[in-house]
C-alpha cells in the first residue's frame, strides 16, 4: 500500500506512528501541501478534497481522513479495542480529537508554523486560546486518572491524540502546567515501535 503524506503535519504522523507500531509494509509519498502538489489533476483523482494523508491500497482503493485510516490500519488489532463498547470508546476520544482538540491547536499550529503568523490572522490564533486549552484541561483531567485515553490501554485514540499534543506548543499553547499530559506523553513515546516525528 501508498501512503501519501507531509511528515511534519500531524494529521500524516498519526498515520506514520501506527503503521510503525503495526508493522504495516507500504511506500510512504511526502508531500509539499504548501506547494500544491495534493491539487494536481493526479491527486484530486485519488482524493478530490486535496489534503493528506491518503491511503491507497494495493487494489487502488483510496482512503483518506486520518483518523479513518488509523482505524482501518487496526482493525484486528489490540489497538483497537477488545469489545464493541471499547471500539466505541476509542471512536469517542477519535471525535473528541477532531471537534474539540484539532480545530483548536492543530490549526494554530498550521498557521504559526506554516504560515509564519501573518498579522492578520492574529486575531483568530487569538481566538482559538478559549477552545485549545478546555480541550487540554479535559485530557489532563481523564489522564490524573487513567493512564491511556480509552480502556486504561494505548490504543489508536492516544495516537490520534498525542500527534497534535506533543507538538502544541509549536501553536502558541503552553504544557507546562499540565503534569498528567507531560507524563502521558512520555508514556506514549516508551510503546513499542514508536517513531518520533521527523521535521
């Protein structure tokens, strides 16, 4: 299988991480987002919404969005969960990660660190504080209590977290006061096969 990606954005690491930590053989495509190479015509034919990461598998199916491809990486795996209701929670903290987690710091972060905070977005990097930091005040409440994010065991909604985490301060947010998610990153970068990301 192809995994086409830009290495430093977190959306792509997550995938990296877990194709890492499961042993998934496949070719890995980087990408330059900033230099348009996911608009050209070849691309937008594999995915006409123009963003990375993108899976394509050996039959040619195409599947994009990160967090659907973590979940397909594995499915069948411990990393998915034991049961129906600890798939769902996994899928509870993946949501979480995307409606109050992403839009918050990983937007932050694209615009300091790819965009190089043009003045006039200030005022949004401002306005994403607020939501940035409720999203790391409620993950640092689960974590005084519970080692990983869903069953009490690593699993693919600690990559889909830690991606954008490690890497918040990169968008302006400040970790220093959040001692269970300090720890808890720590323990996601002892898990077996573990890659850091690479810039």
């Amino acid at each position: 299988m192809k995994i086409y990606g830009d290495s430093i954005s977190g959306n792509c690491y997550k995938i990296k991480l877990a194709a890492a930590q499961l042993d998934v053989e496949h070719e890995w495509h980087e990408m330059d987002i900033m230099a348009g190479t996911t608009h050209t015509p070849e691309f937008l034919a594999m995915n006409a919404n123009g963003k990375v990461p993108l899976l394509v598998l050996d039959d040619g199916r195409c599947l994009p969005e990160s967090n659907a491809i973590l979940w397909y990486l594995a499915e069948g795996s411990s990393l998915i969960g034991a049961d129906r209701f600890e798939r769902a929670t996994v899928l509870a903290w993946m949501c979480f990660e995307q409606y109050n987690h992403e839009p918050y710091i990983a937007t932050s972060r694209f615009i300091i660190k790819y965009l190089r905070s043009p003045p006039e977005r200030q005022a949004e990097l401002d306005a994403k504080k607020t939501g940035g930091y409720r999203a790391l005040n409620i993950m640092e409440e689960h974590l005084s209590k519970h080692e990983f994010f869903a069953n009490d065991d690593y699993s693919i909604a600690d990559i889909a977290l830690f991606a954008y985490t490690q890497v918040a301060h990169e968008g302006g947010f400040d970790l220093s006061e959040y001692p269970d998610i300090n720890k808890w990153l720590d323990r996601v970068r002892k898990t077996d096969g573990f890659v850091a990301m690479t810039d």
